[in-house]
C-alpha cells in the first residue's frame, strides 16, 4: 500500500503518525509543495492520501498559487472515495474542497489543551484523545461541510470532523509530543506567532515535558484505529 504525505512546509512532518503507517504495511512517499512536478502529481492513485500543516492560510492564493490545484485534487479525491488524512492546514483544505468556510478565528490556539469530544466523536477513533492535552498550533479555523460530521471542538474551533470512513480531518496535532517530533524547529520557525498567542516558548517546552509522549501515544492510537477501518 502506497501513502502519499504533502509537505506544506518542510518543518512540519509525520512524526508519531509515522509508527502505525509502517505498522500497517504502507510504502511512505513525500512530496512538497515546492516539487516542481506537484501541479502534475495524481491525487486518486495513493491509496491514502496524507495533508499535513503549514504556515499559510488557505484563503492566501495569491501568495502560494499552488493551493487552487491542490483544492481541486482534494476534491476529486475525496468525491471518488480515497482515503484522506488532513491535519492543521491540511484540514482546512479538506474542508475548503468540500464547500466550507476557512479564516482567521477569534484567537491563536497555540499549546496542550484538551479537546471536547461530541457524541459522535466518543464514538469513533478519536475516542483515544478523551481527556488527553493535545498540541494546537493555530489561528484559522474551518466551518464543519455539508455531510461531514463533527467529532471533536475547543471552545473557538471545530477541531475535528469526519466524512463517513475515509475523510478525516484534523485541525489539532495528535502526531505531536514524542521526543523526536521537530518541536524546535517549529518553535525557532514560529517565534513571533507563539508570542502572538500570548505564550512561550518556555511555557510550550514544559507542557510537553509532562504531556507530550502521553499525546502521541494518544494519537498513534487514534491514527491506528482509524486506518484499521479504512475500506
């Protein structure tokens, strides 16, 4: 089985997502958004199709051309049933295909917090996040589409939502907390934004001393589930 993983922006990776995909047998390709071929690359041909993070929004087109193309690809994808796992960026371009709403919210959510699960979301793979503090990284958030149905929120944002079995969008970060997750690039990267969120970068690195490893144990499980369900 082949997974296809974009790159939005080189810091941001799979990290403890990367564990169960190996453990369920899928051959991992990456691909950035940089690639000179990535306007020609097919998004219906990866039996699962990973969107990661970025630093942009999905609403900023002009500055990164790319994004109409992607939106388009996603769409077809989606429509013809493949698999899709959209997280932070990636899920705001899930929902952007589908006809939804993407902007700036009323803060940056950036930091451990829990989320509130729904109904619906204890009863699906994000069971495995109930009560566990989650990284957010985040200012734009994403109205849940038409048909798609909302597993998890905080107090600002739509957190989750899932489009039957194979779409599953995430605005938090369960791949996050494991020692070998690349925080300190993301933290040297986006210096100024976590300031802008009114915390730390002491703040952040203490949280995920005590929370971090409980996190992606969390994700990895949730992750595991999730692809265990895959039709």
């Amino acid at each position: 089985m082949r997974a296809l993983v974009v790159h939005h922006v080189a810091h941001e990776g799979l990290a403890a997502f990367a564990g169960p995909l190996a453990e369920r047998g899928y051959d991992i390709e990456y691909l950035f958004v940089t690639d000179p071929d990535f306007a020609a690359i097919d998004f219906l041909e990866p039996d699962l199709l990973i969107l990661l993070g970025g630093s942009m929004g999905v609403y900023e087109r002009a500055a990164n051309p790319w994004i109409d193309g992607e939106l388009a690809r996603i769409a077809m994808r989606i429509a013809a049933g493949g698999p899709t796992l959209g997280v932070c960026l990636g899920a705001q371009l899930i929902a952007a295909a589908l006809g939804a709403e993407v902007k700036p919210g009323p803060i940056r959510e950036v930091g451990f917090a829990p989320v509130t699960l729904t109904g619906a979301g204890k009863a699906s793979p994000l069971a495995a996040l109930t009560g566990v503090p989650i990284l957010h990284w985040h200012g734009d958030g994403f109205t849940v589409p038409e048909g798609a149905t909302l597993l998890a929120e905080t107090a600002h944002f739509p957190q989750a939502f899932a489009l039957g079995d194979t779409v599953l969008a995430l605005q938090c970060h369960p791949e996050m907390g494991a020692p070998d997750d690349g925080i300190d690039i993301w933290l040297a990267e986006d210096a100024d934004y976590v300031i802008g969120a009114e915390t730390t970068e002491v703040a952040i690195r203490t949280d995920r001393a005590v929370l971090g490893e409980a996190a992606a144990r969390a994700g990895q499980t949730m992750l595991r589930d999730w692809i265990a369900n895959l039709p």
